[in-house]
C-alpha cells in the first residue's frame, strides 16, 4: 500500500510503499517519534487524477456524507461536474492536506 507519510520535527513528507508500520520506519530513516500516526493511503491508481467523492472518502478514511458537508462550507477543493456530480483533483487535495498540516502545527505552536 502506497502511504504518505509525514515527519513532525522537519515537516517534510514522503510516499512510501509500505503493509507494515514498522516498515516506513526502515524505509523513511525516521525515528517512531518523527512519524505522523495517521498514515494517508493514497489511491490505488496514483496516476489517476480526478477522484469521485466515493474514492476521496475512501482514501481519506471517512464518510461520504463528510465530504460533501466538506464541499458545502467550502473547505475542501473540488470541480462540479454537471449539476450533483462532484470531482476532486489529486494534486490540488495533497496540497490541501499540506495546508490543513501546516495549519494544525501553527496551534500546537501558539
């Protein structure tokens, strides 16, 4: 399974394929501290570049229904394909998660 993997001391992420936690240990060089725990899977084709809200949710590891509530306030990037259809670019989505990254390590900071 491919995961992005991210360290908290240098901020610094990577995609490792990995089945096993201790498995990014060995392949990343990072110490247990250094890992986020929540692991993000990413999507089985990388080379796919719009995702249905099905496949976000899924990759994402959370409800449709949170996605959606997500697109709604505006939080989330994403296309509108017709008039129900939802698309979620790839490259803009890993750039969120980054913002959303960023975010969190700027409270835990103040």
């Amino acid at each position: 399974m491919k995961l992005l993997v991210v360290n908290k001391k240098s901020g610094t992420s990577q995609i490792v394929v990995a089945n096993q936690p201790w498995e990014v240990k060995q392949k990343t060089g990072w110490s247990k501290q250094e890992i986020v725990t929540a692991l993000i899977p990413l999507p089985q084709s990388p080379e796919k570049e719009w995702l249905s809200r099905a496949e976000l949710a899924d990759w994402l590891g959370t409800h449709q229904r949170t996605i959606l509530k997500w697109t709604k306030a505006n939080k989330i990037p994403f296309t509108r394909v017709g008039k129900k259809d939802l698309a979620f670019n790839r490259d803009e989505i890993l750039a969120w998660l980054q913002e959303q990254k960023n975010a969190c390590n700027l409270v835990e900071r103040n």
